[in-house]
C-alpha cells in the first residue's frame, strides 16, 4: 500500500491515510479481503506515529470499511455496490466542498464554478 503523506498541508495525518485508503478501496488498488500492512509496518514506512496508523485504521473500521480478525490483522471488508458507491461519493463530497469554499472566497458566481467544472470534465486526460 503505498501513500503519500504531507505534514504541512494542515490535513491530520490521520485524515490522509482514510482518505488514501478509501480511494484505494474504490479503485480497486486495495482489493476485497486484501491484507492491510500492521500499525507499526505502515506507521514506519510513512514515518509517523502508530496511534496515528491505529486511529486511522480504527475509524475506518467504523465505517466498515475494514475488518479485523483478531492476531491475524486487518482486510479490506467486501463491500456491497451501494457501499462503494457511497463511499465514492463521500471521497467527491469532501472534494467539492474544499472547491466551493475557494470559489466563495474568490467570488466566482455559481454559474462560473460549473463552467469550470464542465470544462476541465470534459477536458480529455
């Protein structure tokens, strides 16, 4: 599992690591019942604290996203469709939000922030 870790963007650490996990999970990176690396693995491949890689991990299996089985380790739940759906959409969500925010303090108009957004979806990668 690889992620990419800013400790200066403001973002908890914790936070990072949900949200890269997620997005795993809903792109087929982290499949069904793969294995997550240990706290303590994960915690010295990206540098940072375990109870960080813990909380992260923890709130993740709330949202059921995670199993765990006990001395064995922690695996990416199978998820239902609606599920994944879901959770794509919360990834969009938080997105958007962060992009509303921005086009608010830049005083662009409704109408001009989904120009925006048609166009750059439109764009071809």
């Amino acid at each position: 599992m690889l992620l990419d870790i800013n400790h200066h963007n403001g973002i908890p650490i914790y936070r990072q690591i949900m949200d890269q996990v997620r997005r795993q999970i809903v792109s087929g990176l982290l499949g069904e019942n793969s294995k997550l690396l240990s706290v303590r693995d994960l915690a010295a491949q990206i540098k940072v604290n375990p109870m960080t890689v813990s909380k992260a991990y923890a709130y993740l299996e709330m949202e059921g996203l995670l199993l765990r089985n006990r001395g064995v380790g922690l695996f990416i739940a199978p998820l239902t469709d609606q599920q994944k759906q879901q959770t794509r959409e919360g990834i969009i969500e938080e997105s958007v939000k962060t992009t509303i925010a921005t086009a608010r303090q830049a005083h662009l108009s409704k109408e001009e922030l989904i120009a925006i957004i048609e166009r750059l979806y439109n764009e071809k990668p």
